[in-house]
C-alpha cells in the first residue's frame, strides 16, 4: 500500500509528513496567513528567475478563511486561476504541470508549513530558533558562529528540506505578525527562483462574485501533488533506474548523490534538481536521463497525480564506456564537423598542442581541459573544437561515454 504525502497545488494544505523529528532549527518566524481564523487578506507578489529576471511570474489572492479564497498565477510557463468556495472548487490551469518552484514559492508566502515539514535531521536550518540568524540580520553557517555574514534587510532565516529549500527575509509587520516579504527558492547554486510580496493589506471589501463558482472543477481536472518515498516511486518505473555516468576527466569518480524528482500525472519526469552535486560536471548529463524516464501514474484517492522524491545514487564514472581515453586518430571517426585551428603566425610548423574531452553517451562534450603543448597555442585549439560534434561510441548496440585526446598539428 502506497503512502503519499499530499501537500496540494490546488487546495490548501491537507495533510503534511514529518519526514523525520524537526528540531528548533525548523521554527521560523514567518506565520500562517491561511489559518482559521486569521485576518482576511489582498496580496500581491511577484517571482523572477536569477538567471532570466524577464521571466516573470504574477500572483493575486484574496483570502477570506481556509474554505473560502481565490489566487490567480500568470506567467508564461505556467498560469492558473483557483477558486475555493466551501466544498465548491474551480481550477482553471494553462498546462497540466504545476512548476514545483512556482508551487513552493506561493504557498511559502502564505503557508510555511510544507517547508518546515520537509526538513530532515542534518538538513541546513539557519533561524532564529536555532540562534544562527538574529534580528541584525547577522547570518551564521557553522554552530561556533565563525562563519557568519550580514543581511543588511535584517532577520533572514532558511530550511533546507529537499525540494523546499527556502530563505525567508526582509521582515514586516502585518497586523500582529511579521511576514517575509521576499523569499528565495534554492534550486542548486547556481540558479533560484525570488518572490516578492508587493502589497499584503487586510482584505476590507469583499466582492461575493469574485468567490462565486458556478461549475466546480472535477477533481480529476485538479492539480494535487503527493511526496512518495523512493522505494514506492522506483517500483513505478516503466524502464530500469539507471544514469550512465559520463566519464569525467579528474578529481572525484565515484560516491553517492542525490536529485529531487517531480514527476507529473502522467509519469513523466519533469523536473529534477540536484540536492548533492558530487561531480558537477556530470550533472546535466544525469539530469538530461532522467528527464526521460516514465513511471505509471501516482494515483491518489483515486486520481492521477504529481509526485515528487529524493532519488539516491552511487555513481561511477569509470562503470561505462572504454577503460581508456581514445587515442586522436580514433575520436576523429566519431567527429563531425571539424574545423581544424587558425594558429597564430608566429606558431612553428610541425609543432602540435593537444586538449583532452570528455563525451557522454548524448554524444555531448561535458568538459575539455589542456593537455600539451605550447600555450601560445591553446586559444585557437579551443575555439575549434567547440564547434565539433562526437558521437557517443557503440557497445552491443547501447550508446556510451568516453574520454580521448584530440591532438592539432600546425601545418
């Protein structure tokens, strides 16, 4: 029997597990706006990518109590308009998956609940609980506070439970609570989603139509959301749980990481980010797999549903492909569209310069670094082979990765 963690897209909140005991560090000061009895509320926010700041996503919400509240999402990616009135449901939705980062973001601002319930022991937790956030917004990352740093929009606080690794910060009072009004969601270092509450007012006016519901959306037309343990989603797969790990050039070549899977009601894996990013350099190449797998649909009080889990893995980057790098003359067979260098004048003729490359079983370069020869040399060597394409190499029919040495010669 599978037990599932519904942590709704479309409804508020209806049940959250505890994945593991939370401890101080898992107590925030950000509050419940949504909880019964609390202060009906207009807000207004906004969420931009760190990467793309013209990708932007707009949401409004007007919430009256738990059973009676509208919120609307627009964005490019993904829009929605939801209404909830007593047992009465409309979702109106652009696409059929709900971006986790869009989902974690919106419902933070309002709920922290579902963030604070994914902490695990061990996970990073800096509050104001746990004495390694204060109200200057001094920030520490070790329990000896020897490394710390300072916010200047005063008390931050962060949880890092998988998928829900969120920081709170830039404080304000909202009747009688202070409520974050920016929030970042940490996908992995280098990229991260920011909401932030532009207008957060007590809801004084309220327009009963804007809460009228005239024909309820199914619920197998809603949009809900489970986290299944790994186990339970593995034994869904239509295809063996399998990452050919490309072979990398250096520095660590086996251990153990992690990625979070959200995978949407048809089974298809839509996103997946790094939780531990052992081997950097292999990671698109693990993510752009598992972006392909299927599972059969997670099912859930008998509808289809997102899922999401931690997926762990020991990895080796030396279990595919030749046990060696290939040789100049071998990788060229599985090159396409060569260029040969433009060496500087001053190059002397016979001099050669190689670069060694790692291709993964995409048949895409993941890294290339310098091997010999004169460094005068280097520049115009890169920038050739930047625009060749490989070909994975063959064995018994299955495409897999290697590493080779590509050598230039100057005419």
């Amino acid at each position: 029997m599978h037990r599932f963690c519904v942590i709704g897209l479309g409804l508020l909140w209806v049940s959250v597990r505890v994945v593991g005991q939370a401890d101080a560090g898992s107590k925030i000061v950000q509050p419940v706006l949504t909880a019964e009895g609390g202060t009906p509320f207009y807000l207004q926010a906004v969420i931009t990518e760190r990467g793309d700041p013209n990708e932007r996503v707009d949401i409004e919400m007007s919430w009256i109590a738990p059973n009676r509240w509208k919120r609307t999402i627009r964005s490019q990616e993904f829009s929605q308009t939801l209404i909830v009135n007593g047992e009465k449901v409309f979702e109106q939705d652009s696409d059929d998956y709900f971006p986790l980062g869009i989902h974690v973001l919106a419902g933070a601002m309002v709920d922290p609940r579902p963030v604070l319930a994914a902490v695990r022991p061990g996970d990073p937790a800096r509050t104001k609980a746990n004495g390694r956030s204060d109200e200057s917004g001094r920030v520490c990352f070790s329990a000896n506070g020897k490394m710390c740093l300072v916010n200047r929009n005063g008390l931050t606080e962060f949880v890092g439970g998988p998928g829900r690794s969120v920081e709170f910060a830039d404080y304000q009072k909202f009747k009688r609570k202070r409520v974050a009004r920016t929030l970042t969601y940490h996908i992995d270092p280098g990229d991260s989603l920011q909401a932030r509450v532009m207008t957060l007012g007590e809801l004084d006016s309220r327009n009963e139509g804007e809460f009228a519901v005239p024909n309820p959306t199914p619920k197998d037309k809603q949009i809900q959301s489970v986290v299944v343990s790994e186990p339970e989603l593995r034994e869904m797969a239509l295809q063996p749980i399998e990452i050919v790990w490309p072979q990398v050039l250096d520095g660590n070549t086996s251990g153990t990481t992690s990625y979070y899977l959200s995978v949407d009601r048809t089974g298809r894996v839509r996103e997946a980010f790094p939780l531990s990013v052992a081997v950097e350099r292999a990671d698109d190449s693990a993510r752009r797999q598992m972006l392909r797998w299927r599972f059969k649909p997670v099912v859930s009080d008998g509808v289809a549903v997102q899922a999401e889990s931690v997926f762990n893995f020991h990895f080796d980057t030396r279990a595919f492909g030749p046990s060696v790098p290939l040789e100049n003359d071998e990788v060229r067979k599985l090159a396409s569209n060569m260029t040969e260098p433009v060496f500087p004048p001053a190059a002397v003729s016979g001099t050669s310069y190689s670069l060694w490359v790692a291709v993964d079983s995409d048949g895409q370069v993941i890294e290339t670094i310098a091997g010999d020869g004169p460094r005068e040399l280097s520049d115009a060597c890169h920038k050739a082979i930047a625009g060749w394409r490989f070909s994975p190499i063959m064995d018994e029919g299955k495409p897999r990765p290697y590493r080779a040495r590509v050598t230039f010669k100057v005419p």
